[in-house]
C-alpha cells in the first residue's frame, strides 16, 4: 500500500463532519452529493464561476512557523507615548486560565442567564469596579473604545434634551485637550446627526449659550495636566448644559473621582487593566453615568434579580438588546460589546483590589515625578504643574526635538512628539527606576553640560501630594470581592468556580442563527498573546510594526478576493460599526456626487435591529420594506418604496442569504432596482458563512459590505465581545473608507474615524488571517457547503415533529433556519422561552430566540459540528417535542411541568423536598447521554421583571443573602 505524504490539511480538523458522515447526511436529506445540494439551495444565476483567489492552505504547524517569522518583523519599542494607550501586565493566572482558555472565550453573549452566571458575575465586578472608581452609579458592562463611548455619550445627551434646550441646543463642545483620536470620533459620529462639535479652549467657554448642551472633557489632559473641572461642571449644571469627562481609570485611585466634581457621563477604557496594547485593541471602554439615566445608557447593563427559589442571580437588565426592539428609534446600535475584555480587566481589579490599584497607581506616578524632578535639574521646563503619569516636557526648538527622537529610538524608547517643540513622556505599570535613568540619560546627552542624575536619591522624597481638592478622600472597592482573592491560589479557585457557571463551545454545540458560534481552532489562537502582537501601541512609527502591516496587507488581500471588492477597511471593531461605517461611506459618496439630498435608506423587516438603527446614526430616514410569505423581499412593495423615494433614495441594506435563512431568487433584480434609482446596496455580512467560495457580495450586486469576522472567520465571541467588522468596497466607494487623524489610513476623501484605533481592534486580525491562511480556497468554500449541509440535515430531522418557516423554491435551507413555535402556546401554553430553558436541562444552549420572527427559534449548526453532535442535538429537540405532546394531550399539568420550571438546578434535584408532579429522573435525566455527562445550570429559571423593577447593577451587599445562601459574587 503506498505511503502518502501529503500534511495533515487542517480542514479536516476545522470541519465537523468526515467523508462518511457527509455521505449519510446526504442520503437522509435526499441529495446525491454536495454539488447537487449546493444546486438546490443557491440561485444558479449569483453562482461564482472561479476559484477564490487565496495562496494555498497551509498546516497549522507550518502556519504557526512562517507567522513567527512575520511577528518578527514587529520591533518592541519601549512606549512613553500615552493618548490613553499604555503598557501592562497581564497577571498570568488571568492570562492562562481567562484570555487563553476557551471556557472563557468560546461562550456567547449572556442572554440566557441561567447556564451564563460566571461571565455576569465577572461583568457586574466590571461594573462595580467602574462605578467605585468614577463616582457615579451607574456603569455598563462596556463598549468599543474610549472615543466611540465619548461618542455614545454625546448622542445619548443630545436625546435627552429637554424644555428650551430641545429645540435650540445643537452644539457640543469638545476640549482641545481630548485624545485627537476621540475628537475624530465625536466629530464623525455628530456630523449626520446635524451636531455642531466645537473643538476649543475650555476655560474660554460660555455655558451660558442657548445653543450648549453638552461638553467632552479629559481627565488628565492629553498632554498629562490634572485639571480641577468641578467649578466648570457647575457653572454647565445650572445652565442646563451636561458634561462628560473622560477619565483615566487608573488615576482615579488617586485623584477626586469626575462624578464626584458632578459630571453627568464619565467615559474612558481600561486598557491598562491587564489588557495589552495590540497595536489599537481589542480593549473595554466603560461609560458610568447617574442612575436616572439608566434607560438610556447605551450597550448592555448587568442587574441583579432572583430566580425562582428566591436567591440573587444576575442576568442582562432593561435594554437587552434595545436596538432590536426599537430599530430606527434606537439610540444606539451597538450588539458587540467587549466582554471578554470586560473580564480581564474587571479581574485585574479583583486580584489587586483597592490596595494594590493604588500601589500602582502611586508607583507610576512616582515614576513622573521622579522624572519631573531630574528634568528640572537638567534645565528642561515641564510645561504640566499637577499630573498623573505624563509630563509635557518643553524643548528649545524642533532642530533639539529631531535629536531626541533620534536618540529615543537608538534606545529602542518611543516619546510622544507634539506640533510644537515638546515631547510627551507617559509612564505605566510596566516602568521602573532603571527606565526613568535611562531617560534623563537621554536628556542629559542633548545639553552639553548634561550632569548624570541620582534617580535613587531622588525617590526617597517622593510622595502623592495633590491640592485638597484634587485628592480622592472616598472609599472604592470595598466590596468582598475585590478583597478576598489576592493569592493565586485563591484567584485560580475563583476563576475556576465562575468558569464552572457558564456553557460554552467546549461543552456542546451554541446552534444561533445568525450568530455562527463556529469553532475558534487552537492555532488561530496562540499568537494572540506573542508579544510581538500584544506589546504595540497603536500610534508607533510604522516601521517598527512591518509585521503587523504584512498583516494587514494579506489580510486586506484575502478579504477582498472572498466578498468580490478591491477596496477594504480594517477599522470597524464591531459588526454594528462596520453597518454604520458602510452606511457613512455611501453618504459621502453621496455627498461628493453633490447629491447630499439622498437620505434615505430602505430596509426589510426582517432586518437585523442595528440595520435600521445604523441607518439612523448616519444620518438616513428608514422606509421598510416588506417580506413575502416566503420570507423574501416583496419585489412588488419594494419597487412601490423606491418609486416614492426615488429623488431622495440613498441605499438598501439586505441581508444575504436572508435573516430568514433563504438564498433570494431575485437578489439580483432587487440590486438593480437599486441602482436604477440612484441607490447603492450595503450587504449585511452576518450570513456570509453560507457565501464564502459559493457567491459573493459582488456577485449578487451589492456596492459595500462588512464582514463579522466574529462569525464566518473565526474570531470568538467571547462572551459577546470581542468582533471585528470590516467594510469591503466597490472602487467608487473606496476614496471615503475611514480614516484616522494620528496614522493615515482610508482614502482620498475619507470619513472621519469610526473607531479611536486606526486598525481597530488590530491583535485579533491576527485569528482571521490564521483562519482563510490555513483553509484556503478549497477549504472556505467546503465551510459553506458544510454549513448549509448541517442545516439541511438538522431540518430534515426536525421537521416531522416542529414546524419550518421559510425555505428556498426547492425546499432548501441556506446555513440556518427558523423553527415556528408558536401552535404550542395555544396547544400546551407553551412559549418559546420555556423550550429555550428545557435545553438547558439536556445540556444545550437555546437557538437565536424570536427573531426575525416572535415566537421562534432560529438554528444555524455551522460547519464545525459532527454528525453525532447534531443527532444529539436533535434527539433534544425531539425530546422536548414529546415533552410538548404529553401536555397536549392532558397528561400532565399544563403549568406545572418540566418545561415551564426548566431549567433544574442540582440544589433542587438534590433538595430533600421534591414535590414535582414529575420524577427527578426525568428533570435531570431526559436522555440517557446525560447520566454520564451532564452540564448543570448554575440557577433555576430568572425573574426578568422583577430585576427591572427592582434594578441593582453593582455586586450584591453580603446582607442581600439569607443563611446558608451561597452570595452571587463571592465566597
């Protein structure tokens, strides 16, 4: 027998199903192979003719060897540079057992909080922490960046004006003393809302213009300076003008925390809470604000609430998903938040608590003013009196500036340099006394009577002296939380007993349509903590970051070769960002075109909640259109909007295949009533997952797209966070993709930042890359085949015992499909709700839930699942349908059953009173596979409307708990 040779193709470890299983599962839908499958679901006339143009797929272990050689060319560099970006260390019982193990970062977004109480106990420490340090009591669970939370917060005070200032009040002012990247956020984020941003001097502003009604202010300085604000924020409260301050989390251990000067929204990351720098991200911003607010507080909030044994859980309070319930009257779009982030640095806090916080901070600190002191006796001028780890260092001329930064980098040292002749020094956790010695070393070289300084004679005499005012008086983080785990042996057993609350991809299949909970391969994951990736500040010099620039280059190369585009932005850091940087990138091209009167967007109704929310942000009026009875675009109403908007038509979002799992026929004749109207069409790239290799957003018509890299390619969910959301572009749209006002990036006439990053979240790029790079052409498109394969089967299984909504002219479904549940509330008073918390019992997380259609469920298996896993899975659902059945059919109480009090928690299995009107064997035990493997929720069912009636979104005191009663949020 002969001996084959070839490597070992990673395909075949990404894809569930082998040879055999495929070949059963398409004898039990009744196809004869994959191409006829394929055939039967796709629209022949959208079919891509060629090959994905991709370099041919590599073995992980050779992957892994010529990355190396790519991350290589990344030089690190010391980094003094500052503007909210900062070195840090990561602990490494958080970085082993959280960063880089996949029961963290393999698990969906929290909404099903029964089998999710580990990551909703990590966020609401997120949230405490927040709160604690800012001074106000509210905070959410995260966003994207600083300067997208700058921004939220300036649109969430816009919405909120009131009496006078509703009509009159259109102007935001914005120090000029805010991270440049920030300023350019705001700036673009106000411009399609008709918000004039005025950038300028904060202590010349009048508060008392009608026209003010909000302010941005930073705290420190982006120059480093600690300014008193609590007269300004007083003198704007009484003229009904709001104020929003962001705020370095760390310095507030030490200075007078922004709520407490009376800033309405204090806004900021926490970045050097253990998350590294990854050239540009990803990081966790947070946004606190006061507790009136909380209706309109954008992102996700954690809240405590009870269950139905009566003890404290936690679970997603008030506006889960806002977007999705209110669509264009959204305030916000944003889905993806940062929670694996979040996490990290909610930990960090944990494991240093208040103490440590503070020693740090006061060592970095130390460090400035270490550095402050030999300065002046080497006759520089620091141009800061009060600070926190920065100092404006004043020099002679430019000519004396060049010098040091020729002499930084000799030293592999990176300053920040401003216009004028001054330098920016900022210190991190990371910096010693060795470091301040070496730069006044550097100092002392320029000036030719440069004396040598004594650093260790100089620290004797440091200490943390802010005026009164300035100084932090009140307690943070006293709860038990953050003072119990401060070995790590205690803080291993603390991850470990909140990883344990949580199901994720490591224990079964998440089948979410729309979401593509696919797998996340090991060797996609490693590099994510090479220095090399992770030690980068974003605005670097370019060419001590060559590695990363490769990347984006192949990366940018692979995408556009995939979605049938030449042009690709990497900037979006989430699928509702690269929505609206799609939508803004169309108003500009309209604009340009001197047809700035085209405003107005058509959407389906079965669109995604951010599409119509997106289309507001920039700017569009939304028209819907409507879905056939096939769930596909109504042409006829469609051509009915278009006709009656055609002066004023700017584009259509859609959504292929469609959020109702159908591959639309008439795909192309909708693009082109688009075009013929004056009209671009953005794609919606949630579905690509059933595209790749098969069709293409080029193919089927659109004019640009993004691509959630958080689904079809690979980047884990994380617990809902963090995604990449890439635009790709025809060329006409090409010369306005975002840009940046530190680091060139987009195109001739392009938009303003949509993220503070100019690559975005640029480390995890890295995991996409790693993904099309080891597939190929071959391998991506035999994911779709897969894909749409998994779910012809599971809906093949299914439909004999459930209803199937929607599918294609032959009967096929695309990657997903949509499963009606709503007979079984007049059959059994059975709810959606009640399915999705019985999976939990058989060990699975639910499918998408209502939506696009109430009363539903969507299933989307993707490519990665065997068959075994997809029968089990199925066994589930045909369990629960029989489950169903004996209620029907009077058997058993239609209240009091094992669906309407799922999910069954080991306490009450256990408990010595059982008085179920049915066995603990068939609460626990409903299959035999579960007796030798069986995931327990960590709680019974949650009661949604009493946590909202009763919202508490910091950890729970230790008096909330009876005796006996294991607290929420710690031991």
């Amino acid at each position: 027998m002969s001996i084959n040779f070839d490597k070992e193709r990673f395909m075949h470890r990404h894809n569930g199903p082998d040879e055999k299983q495929e070949s059963e599962m398409l004898s039990a839908i009744g196809a004869s192979s994959i191409d006829e499958l394929i055939g039967q679901t796709i629209p022949k006339g959208i079919r891509l003719q060629d090959q994905i143009d991709l370099d041919e797929p590599m073995s992980e272990y050779r992957f892994l060897e010529e990355f190396r050689d790519l991350a290589n060319k990344n030089k690190i560099y010391e980094s003094y540079i500052g503007m909210g970006y900062h070195d840090t260390l990561t602990p490494n019982v958080i970085l082993r057992n959280v960063l880089e193990n996949p029961g963290w970062y393999t698990a969906y977004t929290p909404y099903q909080a029964e089998i999710a109480q580990g990551r909703l106990e990590a966020l609401i420490n997120f949230q405490t922490m927040v709160s604690d340090l800012t001074g106000r009591e509210l905070a959410n669970a995260s966003l994207l960046d600083e300067g997208t939370s700058a921004a939220e917060a300036m649109s969430m005070l816009y919405s909120m004006r009131r009496g006078a200032k509703r009509k009159k009040a259109h102007t935001f002012f914005v120090s000029e003393l805010c991270h440049p990247q920030t300023i350019d956020v705001v700036q673009g984020r106000a411009e399609p809302l008709d918000i004039e941003v005025v950038v300028g001097d904060h202590k010349e502003l009048d508060v008392t213009d009608e026209e003010l009604f909000g302010i941005l202010l930073q705290y420190p300085t982006t120059d480093g300076t600690v300014e008193d604000y609590s007269d300004l924020i007083a003198a704007c409260e009484e003229n009904n003008v709001q104020s929003v301050v962001a705020a370095d989390l760390l310095s507030l251990t030490l200075l007078t925390p922004p709520g407490e000067m009376g800033a309405d929204v204090v806004v900021g990351s926490t970045q050097r809470f253990g998350v590294p720098m990854g050239y540009g991200g990803p990081h966790a911003a947070y946004f606190a604000t006061r507790e009136k607010y909380k209706r309109k507080i954008p992102g996700r909030i954690i809240g405590v609430t009870q269950d139905t044994e009566e003890n404290p859980v936690y679970r997603m309070a008030l506006q889960t998903r806002e977007q999705h319930i209110r669509r264009e009257k959204a305030t916000s779009n944003i889905c993806t938040a940062q929670v694996l982030l979040a996490v990290i640095a909610g930990f960090y806090a944990v494991y240093h608590g208040p103490k440590g916080l503070r020693r740090i901070a006061e060592r970095i600190h130390g460090l400035a003013k270490i550095m402050d002191k030999g300065l002046e006796r080497l006759g520089y001028e620091v141009a800061n009196d009060l600070y926190f780890d920065t100092l404006k260092v004043k020099l002679e001329n430019d000519n004396q500036k060049e010098k040091l930064r020729q002499k930084a980098l000799d030293h592999k040292l990176n300053l920040r340099y401003f216009d004028e002749s001054a330098v920016g020094i900022a210190f991190d956790e990371v910096k010693d006394l060795d470091h301040v010695r070496e730069l006044l070393s550097i100092f002392a070289s320029l000036n030719e009577n440069g004396e040598e300084v004594d650093v260790s004679k100089l620290s004797e005499s440091v200490e943390v002296d802010y005026p009164e005012k300035l100084t932090r008086t009140s307690d943070y983080l006293q709860h038990p939380v953050f003072n119990l785990y401060h070995s790590e042996h205690e803080m291993l057993r603390y991850l470990k007993k909140l990883e344990n609350k949580d199901l994720s991809l490591v224990h079964s299949m998440i089948s979410l349509g729309s979401c593509t909970m696919k797998l996340n391969a090991t060797s996609e994951m490693i590099p994510l903590t090479w220095p090399e990736f992770g030690k980068l500040h974003p605005f670097a010099p370019e060419e001590q970051a060559e590695g990363y620039h490769e990347l984006f280059d192949k990366l940018e190369h692979q995408l556009a070769a995939i979605t049938g585009f030449p042009a690709v932005s990497l900037q979006p850091n989430s699928g509702a960002q690269g929505e609206f940087s799609g939508l803004m990138t169309i108003r500009a091209y309209h604009k340009h075109r001197r047809e700035g009167h085209r405003n107005v967007t058509i959407v389906p109704d079965s669109a995604h909640g951010t599409n119509p929310a997106s289309a507001v942000m920039a700017g569009m009026d939304v028209v819907v259109t409507e879905c056939d009875e096939h769930g596909n675009i109504d042409l006829d109403d469609l051509r009915e909007k278009v006709a009656a908007n055609k002066e004023k038509l700017a584009a259509l979002m859609v959504t292929y295949p469609s959020t109702h799992g159908v591959f639309e026929e008439d795909i192309k004749e909708i693009c082109q009533v688009i075009h013929d109207n004056g009209g671009l069409v953005y794609m919606d790239g949630a579905n690509m997952n059933a595209q790749v290799g098969l069709t293409s957003p080029a193919e089927i018509g659109a004019d640009v797209c993004h691509l959630n890299l958080h689904k079809t390619f690979c980047i884990p969910h994380g617990g809902g966070g963090p995604g990449m959301g890439p635009i790709a572009a025809t060329k006409d749209l090409a010369p306005f993709l975002p840009g940046n006002p530190v680091k060139k990036t987009g195109g001739e006439h392009a938009i303003k930042s949509i993220s503070a990053a100019p690559w975005g979240s640029a480390s995890i790029l890295s995991i996409s890359y790693a993904y099309i790079k080891m597939m190929g052409a071959e391998g991506l498109t035999k994911v779709s085949e897969i894909a749409i394969l998994n779910a012809n089967y599971l809906k093949e299984r299914l439909q004999d015992h459930y209803s199937i909504l929607y599918t294609g002219k032959n009967g096929r479904t695309a990657h997903e499909f949509i499963v009606d549940l709503r007979p079984f509330r007049q059959s059994a008073n059975i709810e959606a709700v009640d399915i999705a918390k019985r999976l939990m019992d058989y060990g699975f997380h639910a499918p998408t839930m209502s939506w696009p259609v109430p009363g539903t469920i969507m299933i989307e298996p993707t490519e990665s699942e065997t068959k075994e896993e997809l029968d089990r899975f199925c066994e589930a659902m045909i369990s629960i349908r029989e489950e169903i059945k004996e209620i029907e059919e009077g058997q058993v109480d239609p209240e009091n059953n094992v669906l309407k009090q799922a999910p069954h928690t080991m306490r009450v299995a256990m408990g010595d009173n059982w008085d179920r009107p049915y066995s603990r064997e068939k609460a626990i035990f409903p299959l035999d596979y579960l007796r030798f493997n069986k995931f327990w929720p960590a709680v019974s069912r949650v009661d949604d409307a009493y946590g909202d009636r009763n919202l508490m979104c910091n950890c729970v005191p230790i008096d909330a708990y009876s005796e006996g009663q294991e607290p929420a949020a710690v031991d």
